[in-house]
C-alpha cells in the first residue's frame, strides 16, 4: 500500500479524535443560586483536561506524519502496528473525561489520572514499537537508506519518549495533580519548537 | 468517477465512523459505595465490544483499499454498492453500542449479540457483492487485466469472509458470549499478518 | 481556489454529516415487561429515517462531485455558495432525528416530516442555486467550454430535482407517511443507477 | 513538512468542527400542553448560533486556506502555532452552545455572549499570529517573494480582522443580543463576495 493513503487515513482518525474532545466539555450543572461564572470557572479541569489532550494528540500527529514519510510503501504488519497505534489515540476522548470528572474527586482521582496518563504510556508505548518495527525489521522499505547508528538514534528518541509517561503514571499513586502536571509539561515541552529540535523544516 | 475521489469519501466515513466508537464508552454510573475500579471493570464488555470493532473496521478498511485499487474508474452501480457498503459500516457503533448494553443481561443478550454479529455479517455481505461486481461485470474497468480463475479466486476469498460471521450470527441463540469470541478471534485472525496473508506488500 | 481544496473540504463535511446521522439511533428505552425486541422493532422509524438520509445524503454527494468536476478553479461567490449547500447539508441529521421521534405521535407528525422533507428541499435549493451559478454566470470558469444549450439542459435537470421534494413538503399537510414515503421513494430511485442514467461512467 | 500534509489535516479538523455544530440542536424540550411547533420556534437562538458559526467556521476555513497557500513548507513553529488555531476552532461547538443555552436567561446572558464573541477573537488572534509569523519570520518559506509591504499590507488586513470581534466581546457587558448581532453582521459581511473583495480568483 502507499504511504499516502494511510497517511490520509491516519489523518482522518486523529483529525476526528482530536476535534471530539470537544464534546468533554459539558455546559455546567448550576447549583441553586450558583452562578454561570461560579460554574464555568468550577469545571477547570475539564479545559486543562481539553488543552493537554489536544496538544498531545497533536505533537502525535505531526511525529506519526515524520515517521510515516521515511516509508516508501506500507505492508501488513505496519498496518497492524498503525491500527494499534490509531486505537491508542482514538481512545483518548475517553481517558480525558475521565480524568476530568474525577480529578477533584478524593475518591477515584488516583486512579483516573492514572489511566489518564497510562492512556499516553499506551500511544507512547505503540508509537515506538511501530517505529522500531519500521527502523529494524523493514530497513528495505525505507525511503532512503539510513545507517544502522541514525535508525538507532531516532529508535532511542522514541524509546525516551516513553520514559516520562511512565514516571507520571506511576506517581498517580502519590498525587493526581502531580501526575497531571507532568503530562500538561510534557504536552507544552514537546508541542513548543525548543522541545522538538528548533525550527528545523520538519521531513 | 476517478477512484481517488471514491477512495477519499470512502476513507472519510471510516475514518469517523471507527473514531465515533470511543463515544460507546461512557463513564461508569457507580451505585452507592461502589468503587471507581469496580465500576470500570463491570464495564468490561463496553472495551471488549470497543477493541472487537475498531479491528473489525480497520480491517475492512484495507479491503476496500485493496478492492478499490484494481478499478481503474467507478461507474454509478459501483458508487451505489460502494454506498451500501459504507451504509453498514456507519452502523457499527450503534451496534457495537448495543452488544455492549446487553452482553451480560440474562433478558436480550442473545439478540443483541446476533445483531452485533448480523451487522459484520451484513458488512461481508455487502463487500462480497461489491467484490462480485467489480471482478465479474466490471471486469473492463480493471486497472490491469486478470485472468478469470484470479478474479474468482479473489472473490471465493470474499465469499469466504462471510461463512465465519454467518456461522457466529447462528450461534447466537445457543451463547452470547460465544458469538463474541468468534467475533473477536476473526478480527484478531485477520488483523495479523498471519491471518491475511503473510507480510506482502498490499497492492 | 483549486477545486481539489473545496473538493477534499466538501468530502470531510459530508462524510461526516453521514456517518454522526448513526448518533440519532439510541438503544431503545424499554417500557416495564418490554422485550428488547419489542423496543427495537418499536422504533422502526429510527431506522427508515436513517436509511432515507443516508442514500440521500450519498447522492447529494456524488452528485456535488459531478457538479464541482466541470470548474477549473472556484472563487469567492462559488465558495459562499458551496458553503450554504454544505450547511444544509450538515443540518440533516438534526432533520433526521426530528422527524423519527416525531413520525408517530399524532401530535407534531404533519410539522416534523414537513421539516424533514423541507431540509431536503433547502438542499436541492442550494444545490440548484450553485449549479445555476457555476453554468450561467461562471461558465469561463469550467474545465472545457459547454455549449448554452448543454449547460441549460444540466441545469434544467437539478430544478427538477427541486420539485418532488416541494411536492412532498406540501403533502405533509395531508399525510406523514406520505411524505416520507416520496422521500424514500426519491432516495432508492437516484441512488439506483437506472435512476440516474444508467451504468454510465460518472466523469 | 509539506504544506499538503498540514492542509489535509487542518481540513479534517476544521470539517469535523463545523459539522459537530448540529449536535448543538436538540429536540426541544416541550412543556406540558405546548406544541412541537412552539417548541421548535422557542429554541430560536440555537439556530442563530448555529448559522452564525457554521458561516464563521466556513470564513475562516478559506482564509486558512488563503494563508497556507502562500507557505512552500511548513516548519516546528508554524505546526505549533497552526495547531493553537485548530485548537481554538475545534473549541467552537462548545461556545457555540453556551451562548445559545444562556442567551435568553437574564442571568449569564453577558457572560455568555461574551464567551462566544470572545472564543471568535481567540480564532483571530491565533490567526493573525500565525500570519504575522509566515510574512514577517518566515518570509524565505513563501512559495514567491513578497515584498515587504505587500506583507505588511496582507497583516494589517489579518489584524484588523481581530477589532470587530475585540468590540463585540466588550459590547457583551452591555447587551448580549447587540454582541450577537455583531457577530451575525460580521460572518454575513465576510462570507459575502463584496465582503471578501469581491469575485476575484482564491489563489
């Protein structure tokens, strides 16, 4: 399969899962005598919730689009990789309500902020197994040929990107909010050109 | 019409019709005392349901890539049938929505399931008859030509593909839950490489 | 503007315009002693009005590509134009769930399917009103020159397509299931493709 | 990265966005002894609201377009700032909602309208950033030179665009049907070939 047409797909997924976040965002529930300013302001979480999904799903994006073009054509195996990888972002909708409703909760915050973060561990976790499956096992089907030392390099860049979800998760135990804090620092590190390697054209 | 186009629109409804199945999945309802953990994990059919379609649909998708890609253009009957079959698969999230909510009820588990299966059943009914066409009476429109024992090779496979979800659809009246696992095992099967053909290059 | 851009813009609006219409199909809200079969067969306009739109909505967009594939270029009037026809047809899901909750109760069932066939009527509105600017007053904008008598003929052809659904407007007065069933009637004759001029290729 | 790519995927957001707005309408709600017509008559602000940002969305889609176009790549900083538009894009339908719920209610009407109007000035000023950005910083990546007053003269225009809706969004302490009726004249105005500069070729 070309590139381009699972290029187009994948973009259709993302651009819809992105765009869905959106609905999270319910009007608020008003107590009696509470104000729609009192409301909306009530409900943070649920815009912070939006903002750092929609900047990771985002950075997603663009670092799928980079890995992607180093292909000359797609087979099977890649495309399994690539749905799995795709199902590990669609879910994020999910996982931010989620996080949302429960942050502020003393009860289940933990716990939710923790499959918050599990859920980037996941797409983290499926990005580089995709792209090592691309780097090592199908080296032939690169666009161009790239020296075994640069296929690792890249690998060890996405390899790291999984380390920092992984410490976040884990802290979910200790706080809710500390765990958030790392994925929103990740989200703003990664989405700014400083975090990404300056403003070098992206391939 | 030049394929790209019908490709294009096609990839769209996919595209939102995979990603609209993380809307399946709401938040728990939790009952009294009952523990966030506790009602995520009573919830468990809504994320079997979940990773069963969005295989099933991704699957589908690179049919229909491989399917499309033999036409060299499309005329109104295969627009027509395109539309049938995209009809079907726009239908799978309230299917799969459906499995889900009656999964574990002693009173309609059994319809819902032969309905979640029926739905696959009808998507492999109207790829096969999509298939048909193109390969048998559109056989001119071919971008390159095929002898006829490869075209009907390639539409016994079609023809095939849906003998297993009949066979899950019957099965029904006898277990829910086996239903499912039929289900599940194909979209696994056919998700791996293994089940679909080895890593070759997909035209 | 290239015509390729408003194509691929038009195609994501109207692709997803038809998948969201699966959103209007809730599980059925069994009343006590009901049977999940009973509730699902009970809400069978949900399913009609579901089918009817969506072959409508398929056609609209094959017909949109046949429409768009005479221009070489669009500007601005063209873009405005195309803009109020997507808007008629992004309401069509709204349209849709109205009429289905609507068709049974004798109270509200003449307004509601007059609404749904009236949005399919502002469709073929807008549709004709772009098609008529395209070929009258935009006619060195086309990819190859069109005799007057030529383009008079197309344009003739989507007026006509105006009237069966004013009819059918009208008739909601009289009866619901009158009008919905021109609608669908009108769905499954251009859909078919003696209905819309055989098995011609479709430029 | 190839401006094609950041197009396709812009697209998919911002026609996934614009098409999400008819969730927005609901059945109406009827009250004991009210009549569907009543109802549907009642909600008029979600149509208006609806109109006004599906015509918004529509603008800003070709001035995205419009903007792009010029662009030969794109690099890590025009990702970023492109993905803060799409973000402020894809955060309409919930504006769009809160401004229709509360327009009418004497209580949150201002806050309301003025959340809407300014979600409207967030989209023009992630804008007229990300424009300021390719024609001043990134002026080696236009796809032909400019000179620099040319430049100059299309931000100014960008910039300009940001005062109506900074006037609108302050006029909301006022009136919340005057904020509104800005908002309307201004997409009506724009969407308008005289509002746009007349008919001239899109490039």
């Amino acid at each position: 399969m070309s590139t381009s047409r699972l290029e187009a797909f994948s973009d259709g997924v993302i651009a819809v899962a992105i765009t869905l976040l959106v609905l999270n965002i319910d009007l608020p529930d008003l107590r009696a005598g509470q104000s729609l300013a009192g409301g909306l302001i009530g409900q943070w979480p649920v815009y912070v919730a939006y903002a750092v999904s929609f900047l990771t799903i985002g950075i997603i994006w663009i670092n799928h689009h980079v890995m992607i073009a180093r292909l000359r054509e797609a087979d099977r195996t890649i495309l399994f990789l690539n749905l799995l990888l795709l199902m590990s972002i669609a879910l994020l909708p999910f996982a931010t309500r989620l996080m949302a409703a429960y942050l502020r909760h003393s009860h289940g915050q933990h716990l939710a902020t923790g499959i918050y973060s599990g859920s980037f561990l996941l797409m983290a976790l499926c990005f580089a197994t995709l792209n090592r499956h691309i780097l090592l096992a199908k080296a032939h089907m690169l666009q161009r040929e790239l020296p075994i030392e640069q296929r690792r390099q890249i690998l060890y860049r996405s390899i790291a990107g999984v380390v920092p979800y992984a410490i976040a998760t884990a802290l979910a135990v200790v706080s809710a909010y500390l765990t958030l804090a790392i994925c929103a620092a990740l989200a703003i590190f990664y989405a700014l050109p400083i975090g990404s390697g300056g403003a070098e054209p992206v391939p």
